[in-house]
C-alpha cells in the first residue's frame, strides 16, 4: 500500500485495522461532501461562529434557494448542522454548525492545502508557449 511508506507507524497499523464499516462511513462522508455547494457552506458558516440565517447563508454561497435547502436538510440529516425555528411572521431560521462538524473542519483544512500545494507543484512544471 503507497500510502503506508508515508504514514507514521501508528497512523498505517490504525488504517490497517480500520473496519469496513468505518471506511463505508468515510465514503459516505465523501459523498456528502462532494455534493454541489457543500463545502461552501460548511466554509460559510464556520467563517461565523453565531448562527446564521437561511437568507443570509444563501446570500454568501451564492447559489439557488433549492440547493442551499437541500444541502442544509443533508447536514442536519447527518447531524452536522442544527436548525432552529422561531415562531415569528415571517417565520426566522437559523442554522449552527454542531460540534461534529466543528471538528471536521480541521480535516477539511488538511484536504485544501493538500490540493492547493498539488497544484502549486503541478503548475510548476508546466512551460508557457514561446
């Protein structure tokens, strides 16, 4: 397995022993993420630690009220994401990222700078045209 050579001991003896259903999970989560205008979101709000309204969220992802719901109805399935409902005319809601995904970000922050120095070698290597 490449990855082994470059992990620690422990990390390659922990992903070894790794469960199928953990690594299901982990696809899940994959899946979860890869969705349209997903990360932006998750970016959005942990950007803000108050909780913040759907107009607003929308607003800053720049995206259709369709998908902003949608994806925010996916993060609160899988407990990433609280609502809450105030009985108001009109009605306000509000949306806070849980402590699950508090602690996602890190991880995610991992995955952007690893595609942002891939990149960066990647580009080094390419020569403009003479």
């Amino acid at each position: 397995m490449l990855l082994v050579r470059y992990m620690s001991q422990e990390q390659s003896q922990r992903m070894q022993s790794m469960c199928e259903s953990a690594k299901a999970h982990v696809d899940d989560l994959l899946v979860l993420l890869s969705k349209s205008k997903m990360l932006s979101i998750l970016y959005v709000m942990n950007c803000d630690p108050d909780p913040m309204r759907f107009s607003e969220i929308k607003k800053r992802v720049d995206s259709s009220s369709t998908t902003v719901a949608r994806r925010l109805g996916e993060l609160e399935d899988h407990g990433l994401v609280t609502r809450t409902a105030y009985a108001t005319v009109p009605a306000t809601v509000e949306y806070a990222l849980t402590k699950d995904a508090i602690a996602l970000q890190p991880s995610l922050e991992s995955m952007f700078e690893w595609v942002l120095n891939r990149a960066a070698v990647s580009y080094t290597h390419l020569t403009l045209p003479t």
